[in-house]
C-alpha cells in the first residue's frame, strides 16, 4: 500500500478500524466503570465516592505514589471470586469492541490474600470470565508485587507456573518501583524461567535508568515495562537497541502518572528514533481514561509518528509477543490484509 491509501487523511475512525494488540495491560486497571461501580455498590460504597462521577473524579493523580494507593483502594472493592469473573469478561467485551485482536494482560493473584482470595481460584475466574467473549484472545501475566516481597514472589511463581492450561505464560513484577529495586527479585525469575513462564518487569518508570539495568542484569528479562527512562542513559539505550529488548511503552499513562510533564515531552519518539523495539500499549485505561486508539492518534498528532510507523509499532507488538512464531506470522499477515493497514 502506499500514501495514497484514501485512510491517508487520519480520519478519527482509521485508528479505531486498526487491528490491534496489547503487551502491557492490567486486567484489575481496564475494568470499565460501571462494572466497577456495579461492584462498589454491591459491597455498599464508599461515601467520599458517592457517584459514578465522582468515581471518575478519583482516577485523577498528580505523581505515581498516588496512583498506587488509588490502585490498592479500588482492589479491597474485589472481594468474591465471581467479582474476578464479571469484571473480566467487561474487560474482554471492551478490548474486543476496540478491534484489540490479541493481548497480555498483566493481574496481581497474590494481592488478594488479605481477602482470603487465592491464587489458584482467581485465575480461575478470570479465565471464565475471558472466555466468554470470541474474537480475542487474551493470555495472563500474573505480577509477582515487589510491595510483598521476594518470598511472596516465589510463592507466586511456583504456583501460576502450574496454570498454564488456564493462559498464564509469564510473570512481570509490579508495584511501588521507586521503593523497591529489582535486584531481589532474582530467585523468583530464575525459577519462572527454570518452569517455563516468560519474564518481563516494571522498570525505568517510577525509578530511573539503573532500575531497567538491574531487571535486565539481575532478573534477566525478556521485555522491559514502560522503559521510558533509559533516555537517561546513552549507554542503555545503545544497549536495548544492540539486543533488541522490546519496550511495552505507555504514553498516556506516563502523563497522568506524573513520570513524563506532558504528552509533547514524552520520550517514545527518542526510543523510537534510538532503534529500540518499541510497543504501546495503554496500561490501566480506565485509571487513566484511555484508549490504544487515543494512544496512536496521540502519537500521530502531537509526536509527528506516520501511519506507517504506527502500523509498524503495532507490528513490533506482535514481534515481541509470546506467541509461538507461526502464530506471529499468521497474526501479521492478518493484520497486513486489513483494508486500513499502511506499509510504506
């Protein structure tokens, strides 16, 4: 296809026609509100969040700490297992309507426990959930939370490690970054590896460069979570560009965050321009209010990214996905065949 394409025009609706995929998505962060404030209400509410605007209203920050605690106060509203079920298929229903074709999406089983949830049965009903809905498929990362610490990452692993059959095919290590470095952490993703789940990480978000070099050295990554502060460091970028670590990079969500002062200031088109493997993926959207739609127009309008270049970072998704390669490759052939889709 060329420039000529009649889609050349970025009409609102050629980003929502693209088919899509998601690397970095929170299942827990993507419940769309009202199923969340069906939720709420059912466990009798929270009287500073008295309506669904005001709901709206808390998912509002200013720095990534606040973020955290609004996070932690949304989840102690995730009581039942059926509470895992009906979420997720919203979840799904949403991505699905978006044209998001295929996904991994990171949840946090262990932070539960407090609740007397475990592991085991909210995998569970996730996956019922998931099910529900055809024309997607989403597989799970289940995050190891560096808040709880290294030995409950090693409970975590070794327990998803035996549900595969429910769609857990790697484990990513979330939580308060800039408090807890990734170093200790190591155990628990050698034994991912040595059991056969994939590995990505939170780093360089919250904390700087040196938090991506040490998920790199010590956790021995495959993928980099947001990433966007290697920009920090030369060598780094060098470095990920040299051994092609895919990025799962999230614009929008480094702005509402606090991490990145505006969109205009965002780092994606320096990593972009570095040779690094770029993705993007949106996050916890409905914490932040986006879509991966929004996330290309944003991309496009403000970051001056072609069309071209956004069908080739939806291209890198699939790339450094954990499909098996001929997957990938029917995946890319789809996509390429997409009426909207532009090569050059």
């Amino acid at each position: 296809m060329t420039e000529s394409h009649p889609a050349q025009n970025f009409s609102e609706q050629w980003y929502d026609l693209l088919p899509k995929t998601e690397l970095h998505l929170h299942i827990e962060g993507a419940i769309p509100c009202d199923t969340l404030w069906e939720i709420i209400r059912k466990y009798g509410g929270d009287p500073a969040v008295p309506d669904i605007a005001a709901l709206y209203k808390k998912f509002e920050y200013t720095t990534f700490a606040q973020f955290i605690d609004t996070w932690i106060w949304k989840s102690d509203f995730l009581r039942e297992y059926e509470d895992f079920t009906l979420f997720s298929e919203a979840v799904a229903r949403d991505l699905a309507s978006q044209n998001i074709r295929y996904a991994e999406a990171h949840y946090s089983p262990s932070g539960y426990s407090y609740l007397g949830l475990e592991i085991e049965p909210i995998t569970e009903a996730v996956r019922a959930g998931l099910r529900r809905v055809p024309g997607i498929e989403i597989m799970l990362i289940a995050d190891v939370i560096r808040d709880m610490g290294p030995e409950s990452a090693i409970d975590t692993v070794q327990r998803v490690s035996e549900l595969k059959e429910l769609g857990v095919i790697g484990i990513g290590l979330g939580g308060s970054e800039q408090k807890f470095p990734p170093e200790p952490f190591a155990a628990a993703y050698e034994m991912a590896r040595r059991l056969g789940l994939h590995t990505t990480a939170h780093a360089g978000e919250a904390a700087g460069a040196e938090s991506v070099w040490g998920a790199i050295r010590s956790l021995k990554i495959e993928r980099i979570g947001h990433g966007v502060r290697a920009v920090e460091d030369e060598k780094l970028l060098e470095y990920l560009a040299e051994k092609m670590i895919p990025l799962e990079v999230c614009p929008l969500s480094n702005v509402c965050t606090g991490v990145v002062k505006s969109v205009e200031e965002h780092p994606i088109r320096k990593l972009y321009d570095s040779g690094a493997l770029v993705t993007v993926s949106t996050d916890d959207p409905k914490m932040f209010g986006n879509s991966l739609s929004q996330e290309y127009r944003m991309l496009h309008q403000k970051l001056g990214f072609s069309k071209a270049q956004i069908c080739e970072l939806i291209m890198n998704g699939i790339s450094a996905s954990w499909m098996s390669d001929e997957n990938k490759k029917l995946l890319k052939d789809e996509f390429a065949a997409n009426p909207s889709w532009v090569m050059k």
